[in-house]
C-alpha cells in the first residue's frame, strides 16, 4: 500500500502512522545504501526542505544539508533559538 505524505508537516512525531514512519525509515535507509554504494541518483532533485532541530548541532545540521543536496535538494536551516516556528507572532 502506497504511503502518502503528501502536505504533511514533519514537525511532531505524533502526527504519523507507523506505516509513516516505517516507509520514512525504509526511505532513508535506501538513500544511504545508494550513497555508500556510490549509486547515482537524483530522486529528489528540485525539491526543498527546511531543518529546524530541536538543539542545535553544527555536526547534525551539515551532515544533513551534505546530504540533502548530494540529493539535488534545496535546504534552508532554522536556528530553534530565533526561529519563531509554533509561536504566534
């Protein structure tokens, strides 16, 4: 069964099913299979995403933006002390 995610917000943990979850998981693990393996691909090339972390962690936040644009993805990083995301303004 396909999974959608489709105008979903990444935000809370608790807004998935586990069938979200696990094909979350199962998505990632391929990426970083095709990488180890030199495998080239371009799957989500054009798209864009924004890291927002609880804790800020230079390591976490490169590893992640290296990956999100060997992808072909767009990142913008949102620091959690000045981002005012969940707060009304």
């Amino acid at each position: 069964m396909p999974v959608n995610l489709s105008g979903k917000s990444y935000l809370r943990l608790l807004d998935f099913t586990t069938d979200q979850i696990d094909y979350l998981l199962k998505l990632s693990k391929n990426f970083k299979d095709l990488k180890r393996t030199g495998t080239p691909h371009r799957y989500l090339e054009g798209k864009n995403i924004v890291l927002l972390f609880q804790k800020t962690s230079t390591r976490t936040r490169c590893a992640f933006e290296v990956g999100a644009m060997d992808l072909g993805m767009g990142v913008t990083y949102l620091d959690p002390g000045s981002s005012q995301m969940g707060k009304k303004e």
